[in-house]
C-alpha cells in the first residue's frame, strides 16, 4: 500500500506520499508547495539548492503555488501571498493504484491585513505510476465577489537546456514578454537565452523533450494561459536564490490566469488543474 509520512526537509515540516512502485511527492506545509516529484527513478522537479529555508522566503523551483495575483499584476507582493503562508494537510485517500493528498489554507486576520477577502483554498496532490496531478480549488466565503489570477507555476528538471524542447503550442497566441512582440507561438519551442512568454492555452497536451525522455503536461480549460520561463545565463547570475547554471537544469511550464482575472461570486468556486505524465 502506499505510505503517507510527516517529514522534515532544510527545517520545514513536508508530507511524502510514496506508491509501492517507488514514485514519490514531498510537498511543504509552507505553500502547499510540491518540492519534489519522483516518477520511474527520476527526479521531474527542478528545485534550487540556493533556497533560504526560513519558512518565509519564497521556495524556487518545484510548484509554487501563485495566488491571488500573477506576477506584479496588482497591488500584493509579486506572484500574491499564498506561496509564504503556513497550510494544513487536511485529507487523504490511499489506495494502491492512485492516491492524494490535500492541503487548505483559509483567510484569516492576517491575510485580511493586506488583502480584504474572505476564502478557502485547497490543493489536491494526485499521485498515480508515472502520473502527478495538481487541481487548485477556490472557495469564496464572502458575501463580495472574488478576483484572482495566478498560476501552478512547475519548475521541471531538465538535463540540458540546448538539449530541451516543448512541443504542443504552435500556432496559439503569445506574447513574448522579454521583447515586447505579440505573435503566433512556433511548432516546436527552443531555448538558448532568456526566455519568458505567455501563450493561449492549449486544448491538447503539450510535449516537453529533453535528454532522457519526455513528459506530457495537461491544463484544465479553466486557465487560459500557458507560461514558459528559462530565466537564461545573464539572467539566472542575478538570482540570489539560483546557481548560476541553474538555468540549464530547468524549465518552467505553468498553468496560468494572466491578463483576465478570475471571478468567483460570492459563496462560488472555481477549480482548475495541471496534470503530468511521464511518456
């Protein structure tokens, strides 16, 4: 049967779903945030061994979890404060062919502070051989609406950057955000430099290629976007949070709510997912 174990990772406490097949999650209480995904013997997350562990600082790499805000686009602090704050595990179902795992975090005088909305959000991990699943759930406990953006925002692991390809978006919309150009996306997208654009999401899994196999990445229709990010060599020198070759062992693909924001009437829900599969 599989196993569920309470963990500690660089000083947070984390949860490890493990499958008898030896595939594995470790997510964090801080964030909800997956920091390690092992399928078939491989690690598929990128996670920075730059990271504070303070239980405060954002977390690089693996899945933050970004909420209510993508990004700088609003008023909270850069990609919103979900990320930094403490969730609970809640629930869990195991059983040997599929199991998961779930973690809320609900509003609270504190969040009120810098954000005026009541909610409860949950994150449900769903582990199956050579398969991961994140769905995002939205509870709006207020008596006003709710607006969000934001994005499961998936670190990879990649062997190679120069070596690495995503396949699956050509001819969608994208807007390259390093240049400033609006265009249609290529059949097959190569990264040699920094690289940061945003795309119409598409309705067919998208293919990520690198040295040692591939992966399927899957996205519910209820994120209308789909972000791809390397932040290059110059780029990834002025993380502090990154090695410097940290960029050639990563790529993000994110399942994203960028330009239109989300609305949830009061006392509505919204849900949307990522799933991955090894292929």
């Amino acid at each position: 049967m599989p196993t569920l174990s309470s963990v500690n990772f660089q000083g947070l406490p984390c949860h490890q779903l493990a499958l008898p097949n030896g595939d594995s999650v470790l997510v964090a209480e801080q964030g909800a945030h997956v920091l390690s995904w092992v399928a078939q013997g491989r690690e598929r997350m990128f996670l920075s061994p730059a990271n504070k562990w303070d239980g405060r600082s954002a977390i690089r790499g693996g899945v933050p979890v970004c909420w209510p805000q993508f990004n700088m686009r609003g008023t909270l602090p850069k990609h919103g404060f979900a990320r930094n704050s403490q969730w609970q595990l809640v629930g869990s179902e195991l059983h040997a062919a599929a199991s998961q795992i779930t973690f809320e975090w609900r509003s609270s005088n504190e969040t009120r502070d810098v954000w005026p909305q009541d909610f409860v959000v949950q994150l449900s991990v769903h582990l199956s051989a050579g398969s991961l699943q994140l769905d995002l759930q939205v509870n709006n406990t207020d008596t006003q609406a709710l607006q969000f953006t934001g994005a499961l925002h998936t670190y990879f692991a990649v062997d190679d950057i120069d070596l690495t390809d995503l396949q699956g978006l050509g001819g969608l919309e994208e807007w390259d955000a390093v240049a400033d150009v609006h265009g249609m996306a290529d059949d097959v997208l190569y990264f040699d430099g920094e690289f940061d654009r945003v795309y119409t999401a598409s309705t067919q899994p998208l293919r990520l290629q690198d040295g040692q196999g591939s992966l399927l990445i899957e996205q519910s229709p209820t994120w209308a976007n789909t972000v791809v990010w390397n932040p290059g060599e110059g780029k990834c020198a002025g993380l502090a949070d990154m090695p410097r070759d940290g960029f050639a062992h990563m790529l993000c693909v994110e399942a994203a709510q960028v330009y239109t924001p989300v609305q949830v009437p009061a006392g509505g829900q919204w849900s949307g997912w990522q799933r991955l599969t090894v292929s």
